[in-house]
C-alpha cells in the first residue's frame, strides 16, 4: 500500500513537473516569428518593415521575457498558402518559434491559423483582412489585429450612401482576401439602401487592369471600388486615372490602402482618395514618438500591418510575462484578459472570437498643397468608434462564441 501510494505521489510530481517544463521558454529563450512577403506585390506595406516593427517591440519591451532572450525570425510566404504552412510547420515542430505575426495575404493566414492551434502556439494577423479568421475559421490561440475586411467596408458604405452614391461597381482580387472584402462591401451597400451593380475579378499580382477599368466605366455605377490592396492597388488606381474615371463623374474608394501605397503612388494621382486607417499617426505624443523612431530605422513611414505588428508583439510578450508561461492556450487567454495599449491603440479589447476591437479613422488623401513633408500625406475626418468599426459579435459564426 506504501509502494503504491508512494508510486502516485511521484506519478502526480512528475505530471505536474512535465506540465511546467512544457509551459516554459526553451533554453534558447522566447521565439517569434514574422511571416510575410519580402519580395512581392505587398513586401512594402509589409516585408522587412514588418521585421523591424517586431524588433522594435522586442527591444521596448527589454530584450528578454521569464529570464530567457527574446528573438525574431523571418520568412518570406511568397503569398503562397503552403509556403507559410510548411515554414510554420519546421519553425513549431524543430526550431522552438512560440508565436507567428503578419500574415499580408489571407490564405496564408487562414492556413497557418489552423495549424498554429493544432500545435498550441499563438498567431497573430497583422495586415491580412478575411474577417474569417476570427469567424467561421477562428481558433482559441489565434488572434486578428490590426483591420478586417467589415471594419473597411462597412462604416465607408455608410457614410458615401448618405452622399447620395448609391450604386457600386467593384475590382476586386481574386483570392480570399478580395472576395472576402466584395462580399462584405455588398452586404454593407444592400444594408444601407444602395445597390450593387456588378464588378470583375483579376489574379493577384495582375499585370493589366484595361478590361476591369473600363468595364466599371461601362457600368455607370457611382462607386468603384478596388477591393485589392499593394501592388495591385497601386495599378489598379494608376489605371483608373489614366481612363479618367473620376473625371467621368464616377468615385474611386480603395478601402484597404496602407500609407505606403499612397507614397508610390504620389499626391497628384492618390490625392482625394478616401478608406479606412485603423492608425492615426498624429493620435498623441507616444504615437508621433514611435513614428520619428521607425522612419529613423526604416527610412520611411510605418503602414498599418507594421505597427500593427509592433503591438501585436508587445501584448503577447506582455501575456507571456503576466502568464509566467509560453504555452499557447495559456497566453491565449492571458492576452484576452488584458486592454491594449501602446503606439497603436489606446485601450483596444479581445473579444473571445479572437478579434481585437479599437477605434478606426476615416481619412482622405492631401493634396499636395495640403502636404507639409515627405510622409504628411493624410487628413483625419472622423474617428469610428470600436463598437461600430467592427463586426458585432452577435453576427459572429466563431464556434468559440456563446450565443
């Protein structure tokens, strides 16, 4: 009776030893990785300025996290779902990497989503869109950031209906991202009294937009929206200035458009264009600081997916610490416990599905005499609260939701 009861006590010791070892960082330290494109049509809304936003997380918050060094590695997706599964993969099962970020195309998130949670490990989306991730496909240890595509569809639908633009036309990309975003543009149009009049897709990283442009023309819609984003967003406005869409009486939207977009596009083409930022670089001193220090870096301005990866960084690693532990399901839910705040937001909350809700902005595009400096491109008209920015969780189709 002795053997055995003492047989229990070490059984019950070492489960519990076990459990603990497990939840603990490796001795190699804290490891993060940032998935992203370093070398395609969004490597600069995202890429090695998406590293640099999480070193600089890694480096605010000290280096170092439950005693053990902090570090971040790269891998470039290609936009390529596999890609970013199969480098996942080797990074969770043979290099120790505790938590993933980024993400600039929404198949390799949806895709390295399901697999982080098969494997316990935390992943963050920064600058891909599918509201999916945090619906039909959300998963208890992953989280979507910074934008989706309701909180760029929805409030714009609204407020361009109210001005009387109430037919729609769209260009949209053809992939889960761009059809995520038609889908809930229409939805958001037919909710507020307008009409959806047709639209025309094309490949990722097209390399013509004619046929599209003046198919949208031949519609007479008065919105066109290019539900695309980076290079194809770039082109894609190029072209419908070079038909002279605008100038036929037709409004051009392109709700996804990250800072840099309008940088390569420039004031004279981009000027007047209207979307959605969840990031008002001018919000307080402490945003305006983290500004000046990534363009010191970077030598250029940081979009919506990097500081978005700054902060994703910042919370998890903060988790890590109030959780004592690296285990996945453990900072999961230590993350969804606590406000955000940082350089991006100021108290953005985790809904259990996963979404992290914070105040959006919508602006309009300088022009260049409206434009003080080299990256002052940008005007803020109105501020969209969290609760209105993004899809109510009652709507939610996220099995985690209790209804």
């Amino acid at each position: 009776m002795k053997i055995r009861l003492a047989f229990s006590v070490l059984a019950a010791a070492a489960a519990v030893l076990g459990a603990h070892s497990m939840a603990q960082a490796s001795e190699d330290g804290v490891k993060i990785g940032v998935i992203t494109d370093m070398s395609g049509s969004y490597a600069d809304l995202s890429g090695a300025g998406s590293v640099l936003a999480a070193r600089m997380a890694v480096e605010e918050f000290g280096g170092s996290v439950l005693g053990k060094p902090v570090t971040v590695l790269s891998l470039d997706h290609q936009n390529k779902a596999d890609v970013a599964a199969t480098g996942a993969r080797k990074w969770f099962d043979t290099d120790g990497v505790d938590m993933v970020i980024d993400f600039p195309n929404s198949s390799t998130a949806l895709a390295v989503q399901a697999l982080a949670a098969q494997k316990n490990k935390v992943s963050i989306v920064s600058t891909g869109g599918a509201v999916d991730l945090t619906n039909k496909a959300c998963t208890s240890t992953g989280f979507h950031w910074t934008y989706d595509t309701y909180s760029n569809a929805y409030p714009l639908a609204k407020e361009l209906i109210k001005q009387g633009k109430d037919t729609w036309y769209y260009i949209t990309v053809d992939y889960a991202f761009g059809n995520a975003l038609e889908a809930d543009f229409r939805r958001a149009v037919e909710k507020s009294g307008g009409k959806n009049v047709g639209g025309s897709k094309h490949p990722l990283n097209a390399p013509d937009f004619s046929s599209q442009v003046t198919a949208a023309q031949a519609s007479k819609a008065k919105v066109v929206v290019l539900a695309n984003a980076g290079g194809d967003l770039i082109n894609s406005v190029k072209a419908a200035a070079e038909f002279g869409v605008v100038k036929g009486g037709q409004s051009v939207i392109t709700p996804v458009t990250f800072i840099t977009d309008i940088k390569s596009l420039g004031l004279p083409v981009a000027q007047g264009l209207e979307y959605v930022d969840p990031y008002n670089t001018e919000l307080d001193d402490k945003s305006k600081d983290f500004v000046k220090r990534y363009l010191e870096r970077q030598k250029r301005a940081p979009s919506m997916g990097q500081i978005g990866v700054y902060s994703g960084v910042l919370h998890y690693l903060k988790a890590v610490r109030d959780s004592k532990s690296v285990d996945g399901k453990r900072v999961a839910d230590q993350m969804r416990s606590m406000p955000v705040n940082d350089a991006f937001v100021r108290n953005g909350q985790i809904r259990p599905d996963g979404r992290m809700i914070h105040d959006m902005y919508l602006v309009k595009v300088k022009t260049p005499a409206e434009s003080k400096g080299p990256w002052d491109l940008v005007k803020y008209v109105s501020t969209i609260p969290a609760d209105v920015a993004f899809k109510p969780l009652s709507e939610s189709e996220c099995p985690l939701v209790k209804k």
